[in-house]
C-alpha cells in the first residue's frame, strides 16, 4: 500500500449526499478480481449517457478535475453494500483524499486497508472547500496528514481530525498484510517453538 504523508493537488467538488456505493461503481461492474481498470466505471450512471458518452455537465468529465486526486463530497458519502471495488474503482481513477461531513462505516474500514485517506469536515467546512475549489478549479489544495491540516493556495488552513490508528496505518503504508509481517519474526519464533 501506498504511504500517504502529503498530497499536493487539484480538487473535485461533488456536492451530492448520500451517494451510496452502487452509484460509485454499479454492480454490474464488479466482476473483477483485480483493482485496476475499474476506474473507468466510476461513478458511471452520473459521468455517462446510456450511449456511453460523457456526460458534459457531471464535474468528473470537465477539466480540470479530470485530473483531481481529492474529491470534496457531501454527507453520507459511500453508504450502501460494503463493496471494496467502491474503493478500488475511487482509487483507480486517482483518487488519494476524500473530504465529507461523514462516510458509509463498512466503506470507511474499506478505505484505511486501500490507503485512501477520508477527512470527516462538518458540511459547512465541506461547502466552503467546494465554494473554493468551484471558484478557483486550477488551485490546488494540500492535504498534509503529518500535521493533519487542509492547506488553501489563498494561505487559509483549516485543521482536522483523524483516529491516530488510522493516521499511522496511511502514513506508515501498511495494509492488514503489511502491518502482520512485521511480526514475521516473532510469529516464526512462535511457530518454531511450538
């Protein structure tokens, strides 16, 4: 897993709540096995028409947050089915950061083991990121997780929060694997003993 400390980058605002994790990545997409590829289908019924051209108006498909890597949501974002490919399909397309009042619980445990950060903001917080993010969409905003701070080019911060467990799990860049080998000493002593 990729470490996460700080990431400098262009944002995306999507001010929808309650956007469950069908309309992140429909379910007739998730056949497969492994994590790349599924960004394409991201968020597919709101970036696409039946047709299978881009929707001109959905904020994913107009520059130049095709290229954002912090999506700044509403509340209850990622409910629904515990689907991990909700993750991967996020991820995938290049996301690093999502900033929401609040997440779906089972997508938020997803999100710590894929090294995605999420950042709990009130939604008056979030409105103003995404005010600014909509008035200036070639600024990019810093996420530091070292010193757990929202930086604006504008020179505004806001602070945050974050479970300590969680920061050092992203900061260190260990999943649920990475974080049993490094007891791979200890559990080979075990085995020998035993």
């Amino acid at each position: 897993m990729e470490q996460f400390t700080r990431l400098s980058a262009l944002a995306a605002p999507l001010a929808l709540a309650n956007v469950d994790t069908d309309m992140i990545i429909p379910a007739r997409y998730m056949k497969a096995l492994t994590r790349t590829g599924l960004g394409e289908h991201l968020f597919r019924e709101l970036r696409y028409h039946a047709d299978g051209t881009e929707r001109g108006d959905f904020v994913l498909n107009r520059s130049p947050c095709r290229n954002a890597r912090i999506l700044i949501a509403d509340r209850n974002f990622a409910c629904g089915s515990s689907r991990e490919h909700a993750v991967w399909a996020l991820t995938d397309f290049g996301f690093r950061c999502i900033i929401a009042p609040s997440f779906g619980d089972i997508f938020a445990s997803n999100a710590r083991k894929n090294g995605l950060l999420l950042v709990r903001l009130t939604g008056d917080l979030c409105a103003v990121l995404r005010q600014h993010v909509e008035s200036a969409p070639s600024a990019p905003i810093t996420v530091d997780l070292e010193v757990r701070r929202i930086d604006f080019a504008s020179g505004r911060t806001i602070d945050f929060d974050i479970d300590p467990a969680d920061r050092r799990i992203l900061m260190e860049g260990l999943d649920d694997i990475g974080r049993t080998l490094r007891h791979a000493n200890a559990i080979a002593r075990f085995e020998e003993a035993r």
